[in-house]
C-alpha cells in the first residue's frame, strides 16, 4: 500500500490526512507540538472532526522530521499569509519545501494545495526541492497542485464532495494525481492543463469573490447616502434571473482577504499593476471604519454618549458558524470603538478566548450577563440568531447588523 506524507494539519490538511486514511497509510505531519498532542487524543480544536473520526483512520500524527520516511507521496497545506506590507509571505511554504526536499527519493510525487501566485510552485518551491535533495525535477522527483477548496465550517460542502482541480508536472504525473484524489472526491474531478493554470484557476475564485463582496460594500455607501436600506434593494434586484447573490459584509479570513495581494503582487512583477482587484481591496478594507462612522453618527442622533456606553459585539471569527478567527475584520472594528471607549465586551461562544487573546489582546466574555447601549451583530452564528435582544439592551440603544439577519423593526442599522 502507498504511503502518504501530508504536511501542515490545520483546516486543510487534517481533512485531507482523514480521507485518506480510509484508503492509505498517512502520515500527518505538522510543526506545532500542541496541535500534534491534542490529534493524537482525537482533538481537533478547530471544530470540524469529531474524536472517532480522527481516531479511527490509518493516520500517524507527528511533529518530528525524523518519522517522515518512505512515502511515494507528500503533499504541502502549509499556510500562504500576508507580510505587513501586503505582499506574500512564502516563509512557511518555504520551510515545507525544505522539509520534504530532504525526504523525497526517485519516483516521489510532491503535490502542493496551499493557494499561490501563478508559478510559485515551479519558480520558488521546485529549486528548494531540488537543492535539498540532490534529485532533478521531472526526471527524478515529480510535482503537482490540487489547490485547497476547504470551506470552514460548511457541514454540506465537505471535501468529498466538492469537485477538485488537480495537475502534474506533466501528463503522466497528471494522470497519477488524478488517480490518487479520485479514491476520496466523490464529486469528481478537473485536470487543468498545468500546474500554472491550476494555481491560476484557485486564485481567482477567490478574487472574484472579493471583488464582487466590494461592490455590495461600495452599494452599501452609497445607499446609505441616500437613505435606503440595502438589503431591500439587493432583495428587488436579485429577482432577475442574472443577479448575482453577493452580500456586504466584512471581509476577512485566510483566503478572500488575502489572495488578491498574491495574484497583485505577481501581476506588477510580471508589469501590469492591477486597478480593480486594489480598489476592491481598499473598500473592503475600509468598511470595518465606515459601520464605526455609522455607529458614532447614530449615537448622537440617540443621544448615547459613544464614550461611556456599555459595548457589546456579537462574533469575532471571519464567518459565520466556524472557529477559525484568521484575519478577522471584527477585530479593526473593535480598535476602532476602543479608540474612545474601554467598556467594550466581545462575545464569541465559537472562537477559542486563548487564541483570540493571543493575536488580538481582546479577553472574550463567557456570557452576555447585563443590558448595553451599543451592540453590533458582527458575525451571524446561529447562536445569535437565537438571543431575545429586548434583555440585552438598554431602553435607549443603537443595534447594529451587520450581516442583515435581525428583523428590521428590532434593529437601528444595518450595513
């Protein structure tokens, strides 16, 4: 039986390292010694996989480069983050590269998932491969990318079933890749021309949908000008055949906020500076700033002295019914508030307090236990969909929804 290495077990790599422990010899690699133990006791603090689903598969979890031996075939899900600059930060995807350069033998496929700039995998982790190894790319080692299509949180798109992209370094590697995905995605799979197209391919499905999630953001402004709700119109609007469904929103995460700085960054090298994937960015950027300004404006129209008032915000994970807190907007809207006011709380019953603590300095409360004259509806988990709102607000209040969930009639604003 063929043995798989899978490097970095995070939102992407664990569900990878489950599926195909029905199928394969895994071995789950991943530098965190924490994330190691609590897998090895059918852990998984993200929230996605119960403890008999990691449990029972044929997976072995390690933190040492020691145990990585004798697999045919490895595959990199390290994270791809942001310098403060905005451009790529490749260092972890480095770091696997050097990882697995050390490990691989003739004949062994390296397939990367984590989300790239077009040439990344055969411009910057290809020569590391073979520098660490002594092999030859496409005479003694092979490549491929399957980009990563994990959406997290979702308990209807699994990795199963959403179709996958896959490529090789050439048609025969393409074939062994496609086999390979095709034992765990039911859904089917595409084999893109190249691996460029590949990364291509993953890239701007991200960017299309934060270039898309601006212009609902930019409607937002706008309307807001002239005095009408913007979920009423998007409602009107969306009964045509050809609208397309996006909401306004804060925009963060570890994909749609990231993303359009690789494809950006690649672009000017290449010499063309992108115009509307930026100014997308720039809008969804700012819009953490523009719902305080709303904020601040109606305090005054209540009367409600913005820096005294008990704050409270609803959710601190980038979306919706999920832990994962990566790149979270809520927090710039809370540095905002905390501009002008101390009396701040942040619930969040699905975000693990150490880790939001940790990047962030914000201590989550445990329960919502008095009355506020500000909250803000910032992430629409379910939970909050549930609160009687009348016991937690003051007579005198400002409610603001941000993902347009609540009634309209309990709410003072929403985006």
């Amino acid at each position: 039986m063929k043995k798989i290495t899978i490097i970095g077990l995070g939102y992407v790599g664990l569900p990878l390292a489950i599926e195909f422990g029905k199928k394969f010899d895994v071995l789950g690699f991943d530098i965190s010694k924490s994330r190691i133990r609590e897998l090895k006791k059918g852990i998984d603090s993200n929230g996605e996989f119960k403890k008999n689903e990691i449990l029972k598969k044929k997976i072995n979890f390690t933190y040492s480069e020691n145990d990585i031996i004798h697999s045919e075939f490895y595959i990199i899900t390290v994270p791809t983050p942001l310098k403060k600059s905005n451009k790529p930060d490749l260092g972890p995807l480095k770091d696997a590269s050097q990882i697995v350069g050390k490990k691989i033998k003739k004949g062994d496929i390296v397939i990367f998932e984590s989300t790239v700039y077009p040439g990344c995998t055969e411009d910057e982790c290809v020569p590391i491969l073979e520098k660490n190894s002594g092999l030859v790319y496409n005479i003694d080692f092979f490549c491929g990318y399957s980009p990563e299509r994990i959406n997290p949180g979702d308990k209807k798109r699994k990795l199963s079933n959403i179709k996958k992209v896959v490529s090789g370094s050439n048609s025969k590697v393409s074939k062994i890749v496609n086999d390979l995905y095709s034992k765990i995605i039911t859904a089917g799979t595409y084999i893109a021309p190249s691996i460029k197209v590949a990364e291509a391919s993953k890239i701007i499905e991200n960017v299309q949908r934060d270039v898309n999630i601006s212009l609902m953001n930019e409607f937002a402004l706008i309307f807001e000008k002239l005095n009408l709700d913007t979920k009423e119109v998007l409602d009107a609007a969306s009964t045509k055949w050809n609208f397309l469904n996006f909401k306004p929103g804060l925009v963060g995460g570890h994909c749609i906020g990231v993303d359009p700085y690789y494809l950006a960054y690649k672009s000017e090298k290449s010499g063309y500076k992108p115009k509307v994937l930026l100014n997308g960015r720039k809008v969804n950027n700012n819009i953490s700033k523009n719902i305080f300004k709303s904020i601040q404006k109606e305090c005054v129209n209540s009367e409600i002295d913005l820096k005294k008032c008990r704050i409270l915000i609803l959710g601190i994970t980038f979306k919706e019914n999920c832990s994962d807190t990566r790149n979270s907007r809520v927090v710039n809207l809370y540095n905002h508030f905390k501009k002008l006011n101390n009396k701040i709380d942040v619930y969040d019953p699905n975000a693990d307090k150490d880790e939001v603590y940790h990047f962030s300095n914000i201590k989550l409360i445990d329960t919502i236990d008095k009355k506020y004259d500000v909250v803000v509806l910032a992430v629409a988990h379910n939970q909050f969909l549930k609160i009687d709102y009348k016991n937690i607000l003051n007579k005198n209040y400002v409610l603001y929804d941000v993902k347009s969930v609540l009634p309209k009639k309990l709410i003072t604003l929403r985006l």
